[in-house]
C-alpha cells in the first residue's frame, strides 16, 4: 500500500478531537485506502488493534435495510469496555440515518470517529441537523503529480514522461497503481463515471429520462472549464429538439455537485470585492473522466490542464475563485487565510504571452502571480509574474 501522507498528516491533527471526521470524494478516489492507512498509522502509535473497529457498509456481511439504530447497535456490542475506540466506518451513506448513529456514538460512548462516502449524505449541508458543529469534512481527490509520481517510482520513466502520461490518464489510484494502457485505463475510469452516473445520480433521484439526464452530463463534460448557464444548456438542448426546463438542469448540476464528479468554481469580483452568483465554471474530479466519454484528443489538453491546476490548489487548502477585473479575466484567484496568489494557465505561452501576463500586470496589489504552462522556452520572470513550467508548479512545496 502506497501512503498518502498529506491525508495522514490531517487525520492526525484531528486525532482524538471529539469531532466526526468525514472523507468525502468521488468514488474510487483512495478514501478507503486512507481509512486503512490510518488503522495502520493508530496501531503503530500503540493502539491496541481490538480497539480500532474498520467497518465497510457495503460489505455482504450487512442488511440492505440496515437501519440506523442496527447500526448503533452492530458497533456497540463490539465495544467490550469503556477504554476509547477508534471508528472507521466506510460508505456510511448506504445506511439511511446513519448521521443519528453517528452522533450518538459520539455523545454516548468513549469513541474517535472516521467516516468515508461518495454522495451527497456527506456534504455539510446534508448532515447539518444531527452533526452541526460536530464535525469536520475533509475533501478527498484523486491524486496529485506528486502522489502520481510516487505510484510509479519504479516505472524506470522520465518525471516529463510520467507528467505526459498524467495528464492523459488521470489521478484514480486504480489506475496509477497498474500498468495499463491508455484504452484500459479509460475502459476502468468509464466504468467509474457510469457507476456514480446511473447509482450516486440516476437512481438515487429517480430520473426517469436517463438519455436526455446523460445528454446534459456530455454537455457539462464537453464545455469543462467554460462558463455556461443552465439556460445555454437548456438552448442547447432546443437546437436538437428537445425539452428540459431550466429547473432540471440546475437539479443535475447540483446533484453532479455532490457526488462529486464536478465541482464549482464561483467567480469574484476582484474591484467590488465580492464573489458573483453568474458565469461560474464546473471542473471534473478527474481529467480522465472526460477523455473516457469524449475520448482523448489534443485540442482538450488546454481546458484539462486548467483543471489539473484548480484541484492542486484545492489539495493545498485554498479558496479558488476565477477573477472578474474589469473586462480582464484571471483564470485563478487563490486565498487562504491571510494569503493570495493569482494564476493564469496556458499550454504554449508565445501565442498567448500578451493577454496571459497583462492581465496579470493589471493587479496593483503585491500578491504572488503566476503563468503556468507547458512551454519550457518561456520560463523566467517578467515584470514580477513568474512563468513556471506545469511540472514545477505541481511539485512545488507551496506557494
């Protein structure tokens, strides 16, 4: 097994705070993984292995109408004594209530609490009424260039050869911990997609018009990292004479939403100060999801390595905005905390060297700016904003 240290080093922080850590992320993104890393991490720390209770709810060894109070129950017979148990419950979310459960293991019992899932029934807002204030959700992605990279140390290729394959096969542990090529790698990734399409999406809310619900999921995969509106898509969907009310249309983007096959990048004003409610732009969990429904082709690298660089600065615990000055578009705002920094992403920066730097020199203020690209002729320094090649900015220690 393949330590993912960045998600250790934050279950640690929380270890033993009484709150209910929760691991959320698309499907077959490492989140179980993670659970067993940690297990492992508490018994080297000298937790007695009895101690620690690693429970998968979607193993045969449970009901499907498993209630909440069975699983209350199922836990509390397996906790013999009053010493602290560690909890690890995996897929909770095939438990219906399983938040009631939760909280009262919590309130009643001597107990340090992991939980994992892949839909909605992890996000905040859905767990708000019995967990509020209680717990902490932690994103889960698939991995990084780094986590990449360390997946295939004893590939014998180049760090240039690995980016190259990154960026066309994606970050599912699945895939970087096998030899695949690139047809099969796709062939697992669909199998991924359909999964979370037809039981996380399609079932789960009962769409009944599954050709016209996967025709608005090609839609928002095929325009990643562009800005469109639920009316675009709806006009879209008129051209070829079909009918979808708007309502629909923003039920499927938020349902996509939180089970994470897309997230939503809000656009911020960057002279009101304010972050604005149009134009948002959606990125894919992972860049292989797109290339396994539309297949891979070259004029798509340039939106996939915006999405590449959104989720890296989501894995280092930024707020990531695109940037509204005047008329001027920054592909990325970036705060935390006390922090900023801008970036602009490109493939070759020659063709496109003026409009990705002025926009940048625009900003009067001193936070750090970047275009990041592929191009290895152009790097350097000009005028303060820093041209840094994809790889460099990915392994980066920070920012």
């Amino acid at each position: 097994m393949i330590v993912r240290p960045h998600y250790l080093n934050v279950l640690k922080t929380y270890r033993d705070v009484p709150l209910v850590k929760i691991l959320a992320g698309i499907r077959r993104c490492g989140k179980s993984t993670i659970l067993e890393m940690l297990k492992e991490d508490l018994i080297q720390s000298g937790i007695q292995a009895d101690h620690i209770l690693y429970l998968c709810y979607t193993s045969e060894d449970f009901e499907d109408d498993m209630s909440d109070k069975d699983m209350y129950r199922g836990i509390k017979e397996k906790m013999t004594d009053h010493e602290k148990y560690y909890l690890l419950l995996d897929e909770v979310q095939e438990i219906t209530g399983w938040e009631k459960a939760v909280n009262s293991l919590l309130e009643n019992a001597n107990t340090d609490i992991y939980v994992t899932g892949s839909n909605s029934k992890l996000m905040s807002s859905e767990i708000s009424t019995y967990l509020s204030g209680r717990s902490i959700t932690i994103p889960v992605y698939t991995l990084s260039f780094s986590e990449y990279m360390e997946f295939k140390k004893d590939s014998g290729r180049t760090p240039k050869e690995l980016l190259n394959e990154y960026i066309r096969m994606g970050g599912f542990p699945i895939v970087a911990a096998n030899d695949f090529d690139e047809r099969a790698a796709y062939q697992i990734v669909e199998g991924i997609y359909h999964s979370v399409i037809t039981n996380d999406i399609a079932r789960r809310h009962n769409i009944t018009n599954y050709d016209l619900f996967h025709r608005v999921v090609k839609y928002i995969v095929e325009n990643v990292g562009k800005t469109f509106s639920a009316n675009s898509i709806v006009k879209f969907l008129k051209s070829e004479r079909r009918t979808l009310a708007v309502e629909s249309v923003y039920n499927y983007l938020e349902w996509m939403e939180k089970a994470f096959v897309i997230y939503r990048c809000r656009r911020y004003d960057m002279q009101g100060k304010s972050v604005l409610k149009t134009q948002e732009k959606f990125y894919l969990a992972d860049a292989s999801l797109k290339y396994c429904v539309m297949g891979f082709h070259p004029t798509a690298i340039a939106a996939m390595l915006e999405n590449i660089v959104y989720f890296e600065l989501c894995r280092r615990g930024y707020e990531v905005y695109i940037g509204k000055n005047a008329r001027k578009e920054i592909d990325f705002v970036a705060v935390r905390r006390d922090e900023r920094i801008y970036v602009q992403v490109c493939r070759n920066l020659p063709e496109e060297s003026d409009r990705e730097i002025a926009n940048l020199l625009e900003i009067k203020d001193h936070y750090p700016k970047y275009v990041v690209t592929l191009d290895e002729l152009a790097l350097g320094n000009f005028n303060g904003v820093q041209i840094v090649h994809l790889m460099d900015f990915l392994c980066a220690d920070d920012y």
